[in-house]
C-alpha cells in the first residue's frame, strides 16, 4: 500500500498485468497499447518501487451504487471488495495494466471510496475528488436506474466539475438497470419492451439534469453483466479524445517542429550570408508563417544538390 500524503488516501494496487489482458476482453482498448503518455498530464503513483504514469478511468458515486462489482466484472476477476450492507471502499484501489513492456506507462482502472456514508466523511471525499479529478482522464460517475431523486449526486458533480471542459471527462453509468420497473426475475436480464421504455424516459430526465451529451450516458447492471462492453466503450471514446488533444502540437510546438525540419536541411555552416546570425535563427524565419523568408533565401542550399 501506498501512503501517498499529497492524494490524502493511501493508494492500493490490487493488480497488475500487460494490457493484452483487458484487450482480450474489450478490443476496443487496444488503441492504448504502447501509448506514451505525458508525465505533465497524468497522475504518477509508485508500482514496484518506481514511479509509473497512467491514464485511467475513476470510478466514482454514492456508497452501494455498484463500483466495485463494475470494476471486477471488466477486469473479469473478483479484485475490489463488495459488500451488500456496509460501505466497504476506504482507499483508492487501483488495476493497473501496462501498456508498453519497456515502459511504467499504464492504464488504470480506480475505485474511490463512496459518498453518502456520513456527512463529515462526505466533505472529506468531495475534496479529495476534486484533487485527483483535476488531472484525472476520465470519470465514470455511477448512478442507479432505480433511483428517482437525483438531487445529491447533481449537487456533487456540480462542485465537481465546473466548467464545460471538465464536463467532458465525464460518463454517466447507470447501473442497476435490471432493477428498473417492471422488474421482472428472470435470469440473464433481457429488458423488456416495458422497461427499455422506461431506460429511455429516464435518459431525458438525466440528461436534462445532469446536462451531459446522451452519448455520454449509459445505462447497464454490473451484476447481470448487461452492456457492460458499452459501460467500456463509452471509457475509450472518452480516452481516445484525450489522446488526440495530447497529440496535437499547440503552435509554439509546431513552429518548432517546422523550425527543427528546416534547419536539418541547411548546410548548416552558420556563414550568415543570409542576413541571420546562425542557420537556427534562419531556420526560425523561413518556418514563420508571418514572415516572407524562404529556404531558398540560404545562399548555400542549392549547393548541397
Ligand atoms: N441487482 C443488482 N445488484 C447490484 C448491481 N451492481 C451491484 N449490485 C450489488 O450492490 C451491492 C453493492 O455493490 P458494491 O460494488 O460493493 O458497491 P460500491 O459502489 O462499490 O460501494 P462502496 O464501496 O461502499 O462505495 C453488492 O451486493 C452488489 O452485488 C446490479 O446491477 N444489479
Ligand atoms: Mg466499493
């Protein structure tokens, strides 16, 4: 166990393997496989002694709500502790699934603890939330299809996430679906016309509360197993976008990539015969887009042909 003093909850690693494992399972992870993540933008725990970096997925809610039964049905393993009466999550428990054999990069899947337990607990869980939500990549937030007031759970992610960018790291699970009226006792859950009716009411009323994309919402039943593979494909879609952001070069960057292609093709003699003190500061120029400098301007380009 990891008493990590700036998250304020020990850390626990209840696995650990390649990220095949998960793979196998869900295909649509595999676009995480040898991803190299950015150490700015991530949260790093210790694994073995070192520090490892990882993109996850948190899973968070009211106390019972099902997000530790969720997390072991995907990761096909009883890993995090249940409980039909008692609260039973008090650290932050983590799956941890490498995505590079050479690298600590890892894909995390994270049980918080619940809230609803006590009130002082409650405000002690919000504010640790908040911190870890901050650099957090993905928010799996678990609501129960058989509850009608929403209120609490609105007043959290509110505190939560406050502006629209942050809104977008959320999905919005709703699990217990197999309990939404008219609950019928047959087993593998198959819901009736009846019931998808009703998912489908209480799509708009959440939507309409909680205003998050309806794409972005997810009704499921950890315990039936019933799409828990969309529970997983609503986690990548939301992963793949962070990826992308993180791919896209802000434009200090891109000057310097077009700075850097330029200048490998200079003689590279730092004569000065174009009017620039060096080739870089030429280079610099010619991949300016607001200046009218060309790499044909370098007296010794042709040369080098
Ligand atoms: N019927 C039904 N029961 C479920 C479902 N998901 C979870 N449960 C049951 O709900 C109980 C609580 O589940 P947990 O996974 O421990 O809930 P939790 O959200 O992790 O709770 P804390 O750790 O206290 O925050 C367990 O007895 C589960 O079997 C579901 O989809 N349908
Ligand atoms: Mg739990």
């Amino acid at each position: 166990m990891i008493d990590n003093g700036t998250l304020g909850l020990s850390v626990e690693i209840v696995h650990e393997s390649m990220l095949d494992e998960l793979i196998n399972e869900f295909g649509e992870l595999s676009f995480l496989k040898g991803l190299d993540i950015s150490k700015d933008n991530s949260i790093c725990w210790e694994i073995h002694g070192k520090h490892s970096y990882c993109i996850q997925a948190m899973f968070i809610g009211k106390t019972g709500y099902g997000k530790s039964t969720t997390l072991n049905k995907i990761c096909g393993q009883e890993l995090f502790k249940t409980d039909e009466i008692n609260s039973c999550t008090k650290s932050l428990f983590s799956a941890e699934y490498k995505l590079d054999i050479h690298k600590n990069h890892y894909f995390s899947l994270c049980d918080l603890p619940g809230i609803g337990e006590s009130i002082s607990a409650d405000k002690a869980y919000v504010e640790y939330y908040a911190g870890m939500l901050k650099k957090s990549h993905c928010v799996v937030y678990v609501l129960r299809a058989d509850q009608r007031d929403y209120t609490k759970d609105h007043e959290i992610l509110k505190l939560l996430f406050k502006t629209e960018e942050q809104k977008k790291k959320i999905v919005l699970a709703v699990n217990f679906s197999d309990k939404i009226e008219p609950v019928s006792r047959f087993s593998p859950f198959i819901p009736s016309q009846k019931q998808i009716e009703n998912m489908d009411r209480k799509l708009h009323e959440i939507q309409k509360l909680f205003k998050i994309p309806k794409s972005n919402i997810v009704f499921y039943s950890a315990a039936e197993g019933y799409n828990l593979n969309v529970v997983v494909e609503k986690i990548a879609g939301l992963l793949k976008n962070v990826v992308q952001k993180q791919k896209e070069l802000t434009p200090f960057e891109e000057q310097r990539r077009k700075t850097k292609e330029i200048h490998k093709m200079l003689p590279q003699h730092n004569c000065g015969d174009c009017g620039y003190k060096n080739c870089w500061s030429f280079a610099m120029a010619a991949a300016s887009s607001n200046n009218s400098v060309s790499i044909n301007d370098c007296h010794n380009f042709e040369e080098m042909f």
